[in-house]
C-alpha cells in the first residue's frame, strides 16, 4: 500500500504536533501543586504531580514527533527538487 503525503501536508501536520505540544506544556503548568485542604489533600498532591509529569512527558513526546515529520517533510522536499524524470530534461 502507498500512502501519498506531500511536505506540505508534512508540514502542516508538524505545525500541529507543536501547538499540541504547546498546549499539553501549558495544561502541565495550570495544574496547582498546593495540596487543599481535608482528607483528600495528600491524594490531590498526588494526582496533581501525576497529571504534571504525564503532560510533560506528553508534551515532549509530541515535539519530538513534529520534528521528526518536520526532518521527513525537508528529507522528501530536498529528494524531489534531485529527482527527474527520465526523458524529461529537468
């Protein structure tokens, strides 16, 4: 099977992956890390640090992938402008 996606549609999706990282990045700081008050207060410190890390790790994974399709897209946009056609002056 082929999948056609042009480095434009490469780029596009990159973008994206980066605001998504932005945005799990920016839920990770809005979470508080003061514990309330009551019986629940050592368990929202807790779940607090557990939504930290996971939107951090999150938001690292996410960049890491959009510069990963952002080095594809340059990859594939660098081989088209070598590639030609065989008969075709290119």
């Amino acid at each position: 099977m082929a999948i056609e996606v042009t480095p434009a549609q490469l780029y596009a999706l990159a973008s994206s992956l980066a605001a998504a990282a932005e945005r799990a990045r920016q839920v990770a700081g809005a979470v508080p890390g003061a514990p309330v008050g009551g019986p629940l207060g050592a368990a929202t410190v807790g779940f607090g640090e557990s939504v930290r890390t996971a939107g951090h790790c999150l938001a690292g994974e996410l960049s890491w992938l959009g510069e990963a399709v952002a080095a594809a897209a340059d990859s594939w946009q660098r081989l088209d402008g070598t590639l030609t056609v065989p008969g075709v002056p290119g």
